[in-house]
C-alpha cells in the first residue's frame, strides 16, 4: 500500500490523510467536488497531487479511499473504472461495504474501514486517531492488510460481519452526538440564571472528562456517578420538582435514563432493592 489516494477531501479525509502521512505512509493523490478541499488536504502532504478526478486517483494508487458523502459512494465507486487487484475502501460506518459492489465486479478487493472518531474538527480528530479503534469489514487478504494499516496507525481493531453496520453505526451514535443533545438540556438548564454556553461548558466539560475516566478505570456501572448510585431518593425528587418547573419536556427522557441508570446501580449493589421501588415510583410520576 505504497500509493495510497482519496477520493473526497472532507474532515475524515483530512485527518485520516495527514495521520497515514504522519506515520509515514505515502498519500499520493487527492481529488474532490470541491478544489479547495483538495489543496487543503494535499498542502500538507509533500508530494500529494490534486488531481481533477476520481478516475485519476484511482489510476494513479493502489489504495483507494472513497471518503465523499454517504449517499455518493456507491454511484462515485460505479463511476470509475478499477483495475483489478486495487484496494477500494469507503470509511463509513453505517454503508453497507456492498456500495462497493461496482469495484468489486471489476476484480478491485473492497472494504470498510471506519475510524470510531469525530472529525468535527480535523486537527482535533488528528490528535486523538491513535489509540482510537478502526472497524474493519473485508474479505481476505484485504482483511489483514486494513488491520496492519491500523496497527501502523496506532489503532484498535475491531472486526465487523456483512449485515452489522447500522447496529454498530447506532451504538457509536450513543456516545457521540447523544452527548451533544444532552449537553445542550444541560446547558439550557445553566442559562436559567443567566449564564452563557461558555460557563456552562467550562463547568461541564470537566465534569464529563472525570465521568470517562472513572468508567475506563471502574467500568460502566462501577465508574457510574450522580445520586441514582448512592440511593439519594431527596435529589432525584428535587431534580423532578426542578425539571418540572423548568420544561416539562425534559422529564420522560430524564426519567427514562435514571430508570436505566438503577438496573446499573442494582447491578453493582449499590442499592438495594427497597431503594430501587422507591427510585422507579419517582420517576414514574411526572411521565404522562
């Protein structure tokens, strides 16, 4: 994998390009709808061409990485004519690698390789893509070639049958950008007393960087904090009280993850089961 091209130049493209570069990979060409995209990419790859076509990325390297939009890879991979025994990988995470199925009928090896990052910020995605885990879905020997080129990378492997991605793709979802609309209630919640996003974010963030580190340490219920853990039956009824008074519309979804969070707090002997009726007749009442 000596010649390694993208086809599409987004944030994923971005980082996963300057990665492969950083661990002395060879990206030798980019193209992209958008040229300035393409030159974004390329500026920091010594020797990256920025070709005008997905054809041409695809002539020129022997792997090929379809990083566009989801619903363009699969008419991008039947667009281009592939020579056999090129390597063709989409990283997306919800695609079926049956998008492309074009390559593959030309005789190109295809795979998934799907980095479980968020690259809403490529430089910030660039920093934490060690260390992070690649979802590979191929057949041999592109298989152990994918896997090698995580190792290179300095990645997790995790290996995917045909038919799992949009179960996998949901749970990422629950610990990405659910994050995100729960920071954003949470942030509602602080600008009540007039404090502004950034405040509220100063005082969050933290807050959620020490909850990550207690679960990688204890694990999931172990590592779990919040009055639910401690049997603290006089906060939950205060955050239902408060919660009421604030928006109503926050309950059912508060009520349904302190539910969840007693199973755990069962789970780990934190409570007991007396505590645990008296936690679920809490949160049965503001529910419609």
């Amino acid at each position: 994998m000596d010649r390694i091209g993208f086809i599409g130049a987004g944030r994923l493209a971005r980082a996963l390009a300057w990665h492969c570069h950083a661990r002395g990979l060879h990206v030798t060409a980019v193209a992209s709808r958008t040229p300035a995209s393409a030159q974004q990419l390329a500026a920091r790859l010594p020797g990256c061409a920025v070709l005008d076509s997905a054809q041409a990325v695809s002539d020129r390297c022997s792997l090929v990485f379809i990083t566009t939009p989801d619903a363009a890879i699969e008419p991008t991979a039947a667009a281009i004519r592939w020579r056999a025994g090129v390597r063709v990988v989409h990283c997306s995470g919800a695609t079926e690698v049956a998008a492309l199925g074009a390559a593959q009928a030309a005789g190109a090896l295809t795979g998934g390789f799907h980095p479980m990052q968020t690259f809403a910020d490529p430089e910030a995605a660039l920093e934490h893509l060690p260390g992070c885990t690649v979802t590979i879905e191929a057949e041999a020997p592109l298989d152990a070639e994918l896997s090698a080129l995580a190792t290179r990378l300095g990645c997790r492997i995790n290996h995917l049958p045909p038919g799992a991605r949009p179960l996998y793709h949901a749970a990422a979802g629950y610990a990405s950008q659910f994050i995100n609309a729960l920071l954003h209630d949470a942030v509602r919640m602080w600008q009540s007393w007039g404090a502004t996003e950034d405040d509220a974010l100063h005082a969050l963030l933290p807050l959620l960087h020490g909850t990550l580190a207690s679960i990688a340490g204890s694990g999931i219920a172990a590592g779990m904090p919040g009055p639910v853990s401690r049997g603290d039956t006089r906060s939950v009824a205060g955050h239902v009280a408060a919660l009421r008074s604030f928006d109503p519309a926050t309950l059912p979804l508060y009520a349904e993850l302190c539910q969840r969070t007693i199973t755990l707090a069962l789970q780990q002997g934190r409570i007991d089961s007396p505590c645990a009726s008296h936690l679920h007749r809490l949160l049965a009442a503001p529910l419609p």
